[in-house]
C-alpha cells in the first residue's frame, strides 16, 4: 500500500515539474514573440520614414555639428547656402537612417542599422550576423530573426525603388539593395521565482493531501483487512481466517515433518443459555470464553479462532498429542475460573466440551478438512458423553 501512494507522489512531483517547464517554456516563447513584435514595429517604423524621405526625394536640413554633408551622395544639389551663416544639406533615405540609429541608440538602446552586401558606405558594411541574415535573403527568405545574448536581432530585406538608383546605378526596382536590422535590449526577467515558489506550494498541497487521503484510505483498508480477518463479537480470528491459516501450518508441518494439533470446543448449553439469560448476556459470555481461550496459549505461533456460533478453534503447531491436552486443561481451567453463572446447565456454569486431534503422519490426511473432521468427531464424542470434558481423536 505504501509503495502506491510513494507512486503517486512521485507522479504528482511529475506532474507539478512538467508543469513547471511548460509554464517557463510558453512564457519564455511569448517574450520572443513580444520581441519580435517590437522589433517589426522598428522596422516599419524606419521603412516608413524612407518611404517619405524618397517620396520627397530627399529633405534639406541645417548643416551642424551632428549633420554634416553626405559624401556619398552624388547629387549637384546636395548643399544649398540660404545665407552667411546658414546652409542646407540634403539628406537621403539612407542618411536619414543612420540618423535615426543614433538617435534611437541614445534614447531607447535600440541600434538600426542599414547594411549591404557592397555597400557605398564602408559603415554600412555588415557584421557576421547581419552578413548571415543579408545571405538568407538572398536564398528567398524575408526576415531574420534571433536572440544573441541579452538582446533579440532582427533583420528584414530591403529592395530597390526608383529613388534609389540615383545612386544604386547597377540595380533594377524590385532588386535586393541590403536590409535594415534592428537591435534591441529586449531581455525582460522571466518570472522563474515566482513560477518556481508557485509551483513549489501547489506541489507541497498535493503531497499533503496525497498523505492525507492515503492514510485515511489505509485505515479504511486495515478496518476491512478487520472485518475480513477477525471476528466483530469476539476480536479473535474469523472462520475464514481460521482456514487460511491452519492451510498454512498443514503446508509448514509437512515442509518441517512437524506435529500439528487442533482443539475444537464447545460452549455446552449455550443455546439454553441464551433462552435463559438473553442475547445481550450471551454475546457477553462468547467474548470472556474467546478471551480466556486466547489467555490459555503460550506461544505465539498458537492461535484460535471462532469457528461456529458457540464453537471455538485452536491451532497448536509443533504440538504431539500431550502437549494438546494440557492446553486443553489449561482453557478448562480458566473457564471455570470465570465462573460465569449458568442456572440451565446441571454444573451451574459455563463449561466446554473438547475434541483434541493431532496430526504426526500427513500422508495418513488428504486435506485440512480431515484434520477439522477428526477433531469434529472428537468433539462429538465429548458432547454425547455428558458434556464438560475432553476427548483425544484416535485413529
């Protein structure tokens, strides 16, 4: 029984880590996918501002310490002075870009780049990683995507439109120019902690309740492990039981080429007993005559047994005939010690009759049966012989 219920904490364990697992698994796939998410808003984000840069064909800004003139873009018209002091630079979508990375790297952590396999800018060239991206690309895939450290990369392809073969000459529309990566710091504390202790308490109550309805279902078992052994009036064992065991010690005694003895008694009268006291009185009488029965034993391989209504069974093992009926004498003796009183009977009290067999030769027996019938007719003998004494079964 134990081992079941260590079986079913074990599996209750199981279940709990598994859970565990899946719970860190699926929020550990949602962070990526939030991830993800974010880092498609950038690129959107970007690919839209292009789009309105080249729209325009480009904006003019205020040449300063930050926005110096694009060397690389070949563009007669690229600075314009408005005055002493002020002049305007055109900036390109790819400017535009770059622009934007340091502004958002200085603000947000969020790094943009626009990268190239043949770049014009020697600073748009790519890193291993966007290098292994910009190659995908160029095998059909659209995007690129991956963790790398605390950070989550991403990285979609970027085609020629009309405005860029200004300066992509070699290029036709539809064509890939590069891709646009985002960097983000995106790496947020997964609840383990709180996912772990959660678990630890849901797995801990299991546990509990486990033990708990495990012991209530063991003292159910032994209360019907009870029942089914040992008799409700008398507290010595049942008929049942009595067969099982004596089955036990035939096997024990042939094994060992021991003796084996059997003493069946019988309360005499007990069913005068019975109309003169009242039921209540003799279920009264059945429990001191099987306690002063069980007191008469010595060993502890002794046992006996209530075999009928007012009849008695008790097995001696390793015990020849005389051995039987000095325990006989001895139940004898402390029945009539209880002096229980019997006015129906012609001795005035509560007295036994007993058949004693014992077995020496099993192959002179068949079954267990031979052993309670010997005993049985012993017993008959006791009873049709005046009652009140002890008879040996003699083959």
């Amino acid at each position: 029984m134990k081992k079941i219920f260590y079986l079913y904490i074990l599996l209750w364990i199981s279940v709990v880590l598994f859970s565990l697992c899946w719970h860190y698994y699926r929020v550990r796939k949602q962070t990526r996918f939030i991830a993800y998410e974010i880092s498609k808003s950038f690129f959107d984000f970007v690919l839209l501002t292009r789009e309105w840069n080249a729209m325009h064909g480009g904006v003019y800004v205020i040449v300063d310490n930050n926005t110096r003139p694009n060397p690389y873009l070949k563009d007669p018209l690229r600075d314009i002075k408005v005055s002493n002091n002020l002049i305007l630079t055109k900036i390109n979508p790819a400017y535009m870009t770059r622009q934007l990375s340091d502004l958002s790297e200085k603000e947000r952590g969020v790094i943009i780049g626009i990268k190239s396999l043949n770049p014009l800018n020697p600073k748009n060239k790519p890193n291993q990683l966007e290098r292994e991206a910009l190659l995908s690309f160029k095998k059909g895939k659209k995007e690129f995507f991956k963790k790398v450290g605390n950070k989550y990369f991403y990285m979609s392809v970027l085609t020629a439109q009309k405005p860029c073969l200004k300066c992509h000459k070699n290029l036709k529309i539809g064509e890939m120019v590069g891709g646009i990566s985002i960097l983000i710091p995106f790496a947020p504390d997964l609840p383990i902690m709180p996912l772990a202790v959660g678990h630890f308490f849901i797995g801990l109550l299991g546990v509990i309740f486990i033990i708990y309805s495990g012991r209530k279902l063991e003292r159910a078992y032994q209360e019907i492990e009870k029942q089914a052994t040992y008799d409700g009036l008398t507290g010595i064992y049942n008929r049942r039981m009595f067969e099982e065991k004596i089955a036990e010690e035939v096997s024990r005694g042939k094994r060992a080429n021991t003796p084996l003895s059997l003493i069946i008694c019988d309360i005499d009268w007990f069913k005068k007993y019975n109309d003169t006291y009242g039921h209540r009185k003799g279920d009264i009488c059945l429990k001191n005559v099987a306690e002063a029965i069980k007191k008469s034993l010595k060993r502890m391989s002794d046992f006996c047994a209530r075999y009928g209504g007012e009849e008695f069974a008790v097995v001696l093992p390793n015990t020849n005939e005389q051995g039987a009926i000095s325990i006989a004498y001895d139940i004898k003796k402390n029945i009539e010690n209880l002096k229980i009183p019997h006015k129906a009977s012609p001795i005035n009290f509560i007295t036994l009759s007993m058949g004693i067999f014992t077995v020496e030769d099993y192959s002179k027996i068949s079954s267990c049966d031979d052993i309670v019938n010997f005993a049985d007719n012993a017993l008959y003998k006791a009873k049709s012989s005046g009652r009140n004494i002890i008879v040996v079964y003699e083959t």
